[in-house]
C-alpha cells in the first residue's frame, strides 16, 4: 500500500493548539494529594529556617506593590488562593506556603534573596510550574518566588538570532515574537503555552527537537542570576565564542534553582523553517519503530527534526478523555505508532527525501499504515496525539510519571517489563490501571506513565522503585529532562558515587551556604 495524503473528512473539525497552557480545571474535579511533607515521612523541616512574621511581610510589601504579595494562611486548599502555586500540574506534589512573591525586574529578586538570607527565610523559584518532579513546589513552608511577572524580551538582534528575555518569558510568547523576524526557539514543548524559558533552563528541559538543536547547554550563550546572597551575576554575553575562564553559566543549568534564581537569559535562535512535513506512520513491534527511526536518519538526515513514538494504549486514553469524537488518522490498529518532521528551506528538495524515505519504509514492510499531513491543521492534529498524552493521564486517576533515559532499543523493554512485574503481581488492571509509554526516540527519552485510584503512597513508592532501579540496572539515567525535584533526590546516593555528591554539595555549600534556595532536593543530606 503507498502513503495517504490526510484528506479534511479524516481531521476532527476542532483542530487542537500545539501547545497547552497547564490550567486548575481538571484538578478542580479532583481530590487534591495529600501534602508532600506528609508523604515524605523520613524528611523533616529544617529548624535552621526561620517562619515568616509580620516584619518579613511588611519587608516584602516595601519591595513589591501589594499586588504582588500573596499572602493566604488558609490551610483548607479548596479556599486557599495560593493552592495554584503549592500543587503541580500533575497533582502528585503540594506544598503548604502561606506566601508567594512575584517580582517585576532582577533588582527586586536581588533584594528579596538578601532579605531572606539574612533571616534565614527558605525559597523555592517557580516558573510555569510545569515540571514532574516537584522541584518548583515547596516541601513545607518555604516563601514561593514566582517568575510569571518578570516577561519581558529585552532585545533581539536579527542578524545574529540571539535573544535576550526576562526568565519568565513563557516558551510560546518567546516562539510568537521571533516569527516576526523569521526564527523560531531551538526548545518546543507540549506545555509550552505556560513553561518559561528559566524553569526550562534551570531543568535543562529537552523537549521534542532536541535531536535537531542539541541541549540548551549549547544554545544558552549567558545569563543572569541572582545568587542567594542577592548578588546579580550579569553574565549575558551575546558572544558565541567566549572562552574567558570557567563557563560560569553551565553551573545553573540544569540546577533546579538550588544555587541561584535565573532572571534573564541570552539565547540563540535558529531560522524558522520554511518547508515542514509531518507524517505518523503505524508499526507492529518496537524493533520496527527503531528501523524506522534509522532509515529516518539514513534518508532524512540534516532536515529530520522530531521523531517521537507512542503505544496504542496511549491512543485509547487520549481518544477517551481529550478527544472522544475524532478520529485517529490510521485505520488500521498496530502496538505503534511514530511520528516525524522534517525542517528545512527548499520544498521540493525535503519532498524528494521524504518520498524516498516513504517508499523505503514500505518496501522493506517497516510500516503497515501511514499518513502525511498536507497543511498546518493536519499537521497540528497529528501531533495533538501525542501532546496530550499527559494531559489525558492526569485526567484519568492519580498520574504516576516518569522521565527516563536508556539506550533506545530498551526503551520499551521497560514498560513491558513494568506490565508483567504488575501483572504477575495481579496488581495490573486493578491497583495500576494502566501503564503506557511513549517518548522521544532521538535522544533515548522514555515518559512511562501510569493511573492509580486514589493517593496511596505505598503504591507509588512502589513502582518509583521499580522504574528507577531499572533504569539504573540497565545503565540508564532516573531523569533526563525534568529534573531531580524532591521525587528522586532519595535514589541520587544509588546514581551518583560518593565523589560526585560531594562535589555538588562543594559547590552548594560555596554558593548557599544557608541553604536558602530550593532546600531538600536535588542534593541528597550526607548519608551518616
């Protein structure tokens, strides 16, 4: 059979974003997990930090107009106004902050920092207040610094595609400003309508192109930070070679805000694409979706920008609670699915590749079904499918998530895995009701999710320890995209030998050496 062009009768008629904005509706239906310090039993609040008083938020009202301090000691969370900045998306970590900052510009951060350094006052940096693994929400009571206010694009040079921008510049507005001039993000995200560019530096966020634009330690040139003393280091260089010293810079990437607070980056662009394809392909076996994803890179090449895959189980859910009148644009039913682009500057050059690339796949019998979008909805459709994949999760119980990494023939090896460990237990299907994968095959990144009914603990602690002592076993990594958090800083002293931790406590204890920012995560307490 030959590929089918998508025909407008085979795209449901409302066409979803290509990005959404990580809102309270769904888990206003939902009863709220239980606080993470309850959770976590075997952490306890640090005596070092003090509790906020009244002269602390007179303090902050003189740095901030009122507006912009929130400040609610309500404790029910169906009333506290401040519920929205403690719980994360995913419903899986909550905090119990009575106050939460939203500074204007890197002076009043500078300030904000002194002031609780000083006083011995904890803080936790939010971005959008996407991320997976907790790091962006308080543990206890620790004073919320959220960056939502703090969006301005300083400037952009069109010559050489760097951008300087405020670290609350959200992913999508940044994309939208640099259309204009004809460049795009080198970073694209499901949550992109919400995320900003510091929470995703300061997760080293790789999202769907990576393959395409390598890391943001590539493509961050400087930033500004806002130690937790209050000093600001104005690092944004423009420069694309700089090699003056130690690279400054790369010490926070990646860090999760525990060693200073991001305020502005210096970011280079790429050229918007003026030729873009994408077509999803259906397959029988995971060996299948890897030969497809080689002769991708055999015929594709330099204009091969995305290659992501999903398994039907996460069709059945996204058909069920995000889309349940459309239509999957494959007939057929396979256990896989793949999704490509392709990015380039000539139409007919890219065309030539992908028709070769097509009619190899079908020869050589890699893909049974397929399709190409033939305009921007099509296409928006197409990757609508596996965009919401954590979306329609979240929707259908308590979400367990997970973000790992592994050599890519043993990317579904772990769900597989998972379902028979479960299966043999005869908790699948009951205690887990589900367990799907999908994830992005360039770069090795594996998102295995599951539902669970209710907030059991015990169950979710049981299957981290199984997902991430895979992975380990296996030679893999616990989080390639969405940080440490608070989720898994207890399996940093498994991952990482004794030197490596007490090289990042070295640096920790140099740059907070009252532990102020982001305190219990990413860097594990030395084991007695």
């Amino acid at each position: 059979m030959a590929f089918r062009l998508l025909s407008q009768g085979r795209i449901h008629a409302v066409v979803c974003r290509r990005s959404f904005h990580m809102g309270r509706a769904v888990r206003a239906e939902k009863k709220l997990t239980p606080l993470t310090s309850e959770k976590l039993g075997n952490i306890k609040r640090s005596e070092r930090f003090k509790k906020i008083d009244q002269a602390d938020l007179d303090y902050f009202r003189s740095v901030l107009t009122e507006t912009n301090v929130l400040h609610d000691i309500e404790t029910d969370p169906a009333k506290s106004s401040l519920t929205q900045y403690n719980l994360d998306f995913f419903n899986l970590h909550r905090g119990a902050s009575s106050l939460c900052l939203l500074p204007t510009k890197t002076e009043q951060v500078s300030q904000i920092l002194k002031y609780c350094n000083e006083k011995g006052l904890a803080v936790v940096p939010q971005g959008g207040n996407t991320g997976v693994s907790g790091g962006q929400n308080p543990v206890f009571d620790e004073i919320i610094v959220n960056m939502s206010k703090m969006n301005r694009i300083r400037s952009f040079d069109d010559l050489s595609g760097i951008a300087v921008v405020d670290g609350g510049v959200v992913l999508e507005a940044l994309d939208g400003y640099l259309a204009d001039f004809g460049y795009t993000v080198p970073l694209d995200l499901g949550a992109k309508g919400s995320c900003q560019l510091g929470g995703n530096i300061s997760t080293n966020a790789g999202g769907l192109r990576l393959m395409r634009f390598g890391s943001l330690h590539g493509n961050v040139l400087g930033l500004e930070v806002v130690l937790p003393d209050g000093t600001i280091i104005d690092n944004l260089s423009t420069l694309r070679k700089d090699n003056t010293g130690y690279d400054l810079k790369q010490i926070f990437i990646g860090a999760e805000g525990t060693l200073g607070l991001v305020t502005g980056v210096s970011l280079l662009t790429p050229r918007r694409p003026t030729s873009v394809n994408v077509g999803l392909v259906a397959l029988e076996t995971f060996e299948d979706v890897q030969k497809a994803f080689l002769m991708a890179k055999e015929d594709l090449s330099e204009i091969l920008s995305a290659f992501e895959f999903w398994d039907h189980d996460s069709v059945g859910v996204v058909r069920k609670k995000m889309m349940p009148e459309a239509a999957f644009p494959i007939e057929s039913k396979t256990k896989f699915y793949a999704l490509f682009e392709t990015q380039g500057s000539r139409l007919d050059h890219d065309q030539e590749k992908l028709d070769g690339y097509l009619s190899r796949l079908m020869e050589a019998g890699v893909a049974s079904d397929g399709v190409i979008a033939q305009d921007a909805k099509q296409m928006n459709s197409l990757w609508s499918w596996r965009e919401k994949i954590p979306e329609a999760i979240t929707r259908s119980g308590t979400a367990m998530t997970y973000d790992v990494a592994m050599e890519v023939p043993l990317l579904y090896k772990m769900v597989e895995d998972c379902k028979k460990h479960y299966g043999d237990r005869g908790l699948l299907d009951t205690v887990y009701t589900n367990v799907l994968g999908f994830g992005h095959v360039g770069d090795g990144n594996l998102h295995i999710m599951a539902n669970i009914q209710g907030f059991d603990y015990k169950t979710q602690k049981d299957m981290d320890e199984f997902v991430y002592s895979w992975a380990m076993k296996h030679k893999g990594s616990i989080t390639a995209e969405h940080g440490v958090g608070i989720a898994k800083v207890a399996y940093m002293h498994r991952i990482k030998s004794e030197p490596q931790l007490r090289l990042m406590r070295m640096i920790k204890d140099t740059l907070d050496p009252n532990g102020i920012m982001n305190p219990y995560k990413v860097v594990p307490e030395k084991q007695q």
